[in-house]
C-alpha cells in the first residue's frame, strides 16, 4: 500500500533541504577561506622575506650581495660571522644591549606596575593623562637637557644613563597597557582579601599581582624590545665602551662603501634574542594584550 504525501497548506512556505542550504553557505565560505589564505601568505612573504634576505647576505661575499644575478643557489660562507665576532666588539655590545634591556625593563615593571594598579583601582583619571602625556612626547626632544645634565654629573658613557633613557619611554610604556589590564579585572577579589584581613597593597601583592601575571609578561616582553632595538639614545649617550648593537650595526656604514656582509652577520645575530624572546613570551604576550584589551 503507497504512502499518501499530504500537501503543505498553501500558506506554509516550502521546507528548502538541508544539504540545499549548506551548498549555498558553503560558496561565500570558500571564497572568504581562499581569501584569507591568499592574505596569510602575503603577510606572511612580507615579513619572512627580509629576513631571509639578510641571512642569505649574512652567508655571502660582499661580491655578491651586491650581485643582482646572484639569488638563493650560491656557495655559504661563514667568513662574514668569523670577522665581526673576531675581535671581540660584537660580543661586548650584545653584552650591553642585555644589560641595559634586561635592567631597565625590570626597574620599569617594579615601577609601573603597583603604579598601574593604584590608576585603574583607584579611578585616577588625571593620572592616567599625564601618564598618557608622557607616552606623547617625542623622546628624542629631551636628549640635549639629558646630554647637558648627565655630563654635568659624569654619567654620560655609562650604562645608568642608558638605563635611566629607557625607563623614561619603559614605564609609561608598561603603565598604560596595565591600566587597562587591572581595571579588566574583577574588583570583587581584592574586596574579598581585604575582608580576610589584608592591605590594599596586599591584596595587590596576592591577587591581583599573580592575576595580572600575562599583562605583565606582554608588557615587559614590548619593553625590553623597545630597549633592544633603540639607536638614538645609544647613539648620543653611549661611548666605545657601552655602545649597544644598534650603533654597531650603524658602524658598519661609512661614507665611502658599506660592510653589507659583516652587517647582515652582525644583523642576523642581533635578531636572534628578540626572537627567542618573541617567541618564548607569545602566549603571554597574545593573553596578556587581548585581556587587557577587555573590561568587566
């Protein structure tokens, strides 16, 4: 006996298939992924083929990186890293980037930190903009008072100045992403702890200091960067015996003819601790900017 298909109401629309509806979302779908990797890729060839560049010249003759017919199919050489590490320079200028990110950075997370606290906690609004000021204000703008000054007391050629230069741009740095960090957390917490019996600072110290702990990693990570990479206040306030590697790098460049071999060795190896610290600190570096990036 045949089943007997009743009609649907002539005012009911018709049910359109499942599979029908999935085709159709799957066509927007697809170009919107080809899309997407097509982006990935470009982004991705823009910022590994410089790189790639340079530790292909790193690897060559100084012939040939001027070469245009010479690409990627060429015979290495490590002369060009035996030279720049031969005389021992390199080495004390890595020696001085270390020291002065690794201390200037951590003098700046001390500081600004509790700082930060104390601004996001305590709704310090005018803070907060002078804070905001200072990250303004073009740094290069106070390196002839600051030359003036540290010459008058004898600092200058040493790493404290150096260390001093970089807090000033470190802990407004640090202060401003953590701002928005702590008032991203639940202020329910610390109320909690106070009524156990604890400080305001400790319950800074044992909830939110640990709490923040992703925060504080991204921001030190971006901090010990900026130190790492900067040339200017190196440049000015530095002598032979503190020159870090970005004014290393700029020595090699004179005015009649360019070390482009022993710049890109001395390059490559400058690149190697940002990007094992890049790489180490990208969990916390991605939680902690995306946590702070949020509220409530």
């Amino acid at each position: 006996m045949s089943a007997v298909t009743t009609p649907a109401p002539s005012g009911t629309p018709a049910r359109v298939p499942q599979r029908i509806v999935a085709r159709r979302r799957s066509g927007p779908q697809r170009v919107f992924g080809a899309l997407r990797a097509v982006l990935i890729v470009i982004v991705c060839a823009v910022i590994s083929l410089p790189i790639i560049w340079m530790i292909a010249a790193a690897l060559k003759t100084n012939v040939q990186v001027t070469d245009p017919t010479v690409g990627l199919a060429f015979t290495p050489t490590w002369d060009n890293f035996r030279n720049v590490l031969a005389d021992g320079v390199l080495v004390q200028s890595l020696a001085n980037s270390l020291i002065i990110g690794v201390v200037s950075t951590a003098l700046s997370v001390v500081i600004a930190v509790p700082a930060a606290w104390a601004v996001g906690r305590f709704r310090m609004r005018r803070t907060g903009s002078v804070v905001l000021v200072a990250r303004i204000v073009p740094a290069i703008s106070l390196l002839v008072p600051w030359y003036y000054m540290f010459a008058q007391l004898g600092l200058v050629g040493s790493h404290l100045v150096l260390i001093l230069s970089h807090m000033f741009v470190s802990v407004p740095l640090i202060l401003w992403i953590m701002i928005g960090f702590f008032e991203g957390l639940p202020v329910e917490l610390e109320d909690a702890a106070r009524t156990d019996g604890l400080s305001a600072f400790g319950a800074f110290l044992r909830i939110a200091l640990p709490l923040a702990a992703p925060g504080t990693a991204s921001a030190a990570v971006l901090a010990f960067i900026f130190s790492w990479n900067n040339f200017i206040f190196a440049l000015i306030l530095a002598d032979e015996r503190t020159m870090t590697m970005p004014v290393l790098l700029f020595n090699f460049m004179s005015y009649a003819s360019t070390d482009w071999g022993g710049l890109m060795a001395a390059a490559t190896l400058m690149t190697v601790p940002v990007l094992l610290a890049a790489v180490f600190g990208q969990r916390y570096l991605v939680a902690g900017l995306t946590a702070g990036a949020t509220k409530g």
